[in-house]
C-alpha cells in the first residue's frame, strides 16, 4: 500500500506491505541517489515470507518531498522522519536495513532513540559519519 506521512510542510512517501503481526517488520532505507525501488527483490523476497515491510522515498528522493533548503537534509531530520513513521505505523518489532547512508540513518537512529522497538540492524556499506556537514546542524550524536 501507498502511503504518505506529513512532518510539517515535508511528505515522505513508503511502500507498507503488512502480513502477519507475530513477525517484525523490515524498514529499508535507500542510499543517496536511490529511492525505495532499489529494494525490489529483496521486498518480493520477504513479501513471499509474509514479513511486514516498510520502504521508504528518503526526504529528497522518489516521490517524497524534494526541499530546497541544506537545513532540511539534516540526520535530525531523516531520523525524526524514521521516528514519526515507525510511531505512525505502531511498530514494536522493527529490524532496520539500510544501504550507504540509509544505514547511517539506521545507526543514527539507534544510537539517539535507544529504541526498544528496533530488534535488529542490517547494514549496508553504510559509513558511521554523516556524509553532509552543515554549519546550521545541531545534531550531537555519540558517533561524531
């Protein structure tokens, strides 16, 4: 199923496929350049395993909103974008699957949130470093 989730003025587009609430569910996030379509094997893979799946457009990516300003590309704003779909969606048994800087959104995420909800990481030639520094970033995190 399409979906859209609304963070302010930015819509970020995710596939969600929900089979079977005894099993976690995958979230796969793209690296820079992808959109959730990189991941098509894989989500025909577990789909046929009756996994949930949640693959989502990055915000600047696919069909997700395609914002101007350097502020809004931020990790503050890609994991508060995780965060407000993993609470959305009521998820309590997630495995995050990131590829290059979808995973370094993954870690980010786990090591900010602490999250309980997130069972297992699945990295991807993933770098622990945002690769985009902008002066404007707040963002502290036990990686930097």
């Amino acid at each position: 199923m399409d979906k859209f989730l609304k963070n302010n003025k930015i819509k970020i587009f995710y596939k969600h496929f929900f089979f079977n609430k005894q099993k976690p569910t995958l979230i796969f996030l793209h690296g820079i350049g992808g959109n959730w379509t990189q991941w098509k094997k894989e989500i025909y893979y577990f789909k046929k395993k009756r996994y949930n799946i949640i693959a989502p457009d990055l915000r600047g990516a696919g069909l997700s909103s395609k914002p101007s300003s350097k502020k809004s590309y931020s990790m503050n704003h890609f994991i508060n974008d995780l965060d407000m779909m993993i609470k959305k969606e009521k998820l309590n048994n997630v495995i995050l699957i990131g590829h290059s800087l979808g995973g370094t959104i993954a870690m980010y995420y786990l090591i900010n949130h602490k999250s309980k909800k997130v069972k297992s990481l699945v990295l991807l030639d993933s770098p622990y470093r945002f690769p985009f520094k902008h002066r404007s970033e707040e963002h502290t995190s036990e990686l930097q």
